[in-house]
C-alpha cells in the first residue's frame, strides 16, 4: 500500500513535469481552485474512505498550513484533529498495523461511557477484537498487561485498558509517527495545504 501512495504521488510529479509551459499557465487557475482535492482526493479514495471524503465536502475541515505542521509537533496534536486522525489512519493501513490507532480510538471511546452495562458489553466487543489470542486485530501486548485486562474483565471499568492504551501510544508515538512525519504522504499533504493557503490569500 505505501508503494501505491508513493507511485501516486510520483505520478502526479510526472504528469506536472511534462507539461508544456502553456499548458502549465493554461491550467493554473484550475489547479489553485482544484488543488488540494485532486492532489488528496484521489489517495483518500484509494483507501476506500467515505468519512474522509465527507470531510473533504466541508471547506472548514481542510487542514491549514499551521495545521499541518502542528502534526509534526507531536502526535497528540496530530490525533487531536479530525483530518491528520483520519490521515494517519490512512498511513497506519500502509504499513498494516491500523489496529493499533483503530484500538487507542477505541479505548477512548470506551473510557467516557458512563451506563455500567455499556461499559461491560464495550469492554467485551473491545477484549473479542483487540485482545484476545488469535483476535482479529489482535495488538502487540506483554503476557502481563494482556492478562491483566482478561481479570478486569470480571468487572470491567472505565481504566480496564488503560496500560494497554497507554503501550499502544508509546508505540505509535515511537514507531509509526515518525515514519508517518517523514513519509511522502506528509510531504504532499504539507505541499498542498501551502498552496491552497496562497490560493485563499490571493
């Protein structure tokens, strides 16, 4: 996946590159309107994500230039807005290992439901897909903090996966996150979010 978003990137680079300076002044004033949604667009659609594409129809969503470099301040602030949650999502699934921001999300979820049957039924759907051995998004956990979890299990609450939360940021934060700053995908989206910013103040 991460070698179809770099030969997409490469290919709109080509594309570019080839045109005749005519074509290229020609085409200018379409590209500054169209830019960020046909440079994104197509990648987002190859991911098959309906809610990013929603989130694209809504001009107050777009990312700024400021945005966009607060992501690669920490991965907080990158989670901590819709796009670069949904970006990183993106990102995650290029390098096959999305169950790990798919459970954190989760994990949050779970920690501000306040009905204790919610919570019993959550925690169960949550150990069945995350935890569990040979589950189907099983993650990454030691055998003490997994055990720990299948214990709370008998009275689950809102701190039930809290460690393992906790083990999947460090994770991310460490591992994915960096890779996700140096990434051509984050190039592109910092590309695009530049020229769009010059588009609105002209």
């Amino acid at each position: 996946m991460r070698e179809e978003l770099v030969s997409v990137s490469s290919r709109s680079m080509t594309s570019t590159d080839c045109m005749k300076p005519t074509d290229l002044s020609a085409e200018k004033k379409g590209l500054k309107r169209k830019n960020w949604r046909n440079r994104i667009r197509f990648l987002l659609k190859r991911n098959s994500s309906k809610s990013i594409l929603d989130l694209m129809k809504n001009r107050s969503y777009r990312p700024t230039t400021g945005d966009v470099n607060q992501w690669a301040q920490s991965l907080d602030k990158l989670l901590s807005h819709k796009y670069g949650n949904a970006v990183f999502c993106i990102f995650l699934k290029s390098e096959f290992c999305e169950e790990n921001i798919e459970f954190w999300t989760a994990c949050e979820d779970f920690r501000t439901v306040t009905s204790y049957k919610e919570l019993a039924s959550k925690a169960n759907n949550i150990y069945e897909e995350f935890i569990k051995s040979e589950a189907p998004k099983e993650i990454n956990l030691d055998f003490h903090t997994r055990n720990a979890i299948t214990q709370s299990l008998k009275e689950p609450s809102a701190t039930s996966f809290l460690a393992a939360q906790r083990k999947v940021y460090s994770l991310m934060e460490n591992n994915s996150y960096p890779r996700f700053i140096h990434s051509d995908l984050y190039k592109e989206l910092c590309a695009a979010a530049r020229k769009e910013g010059k588009h609105i103040k002209s």
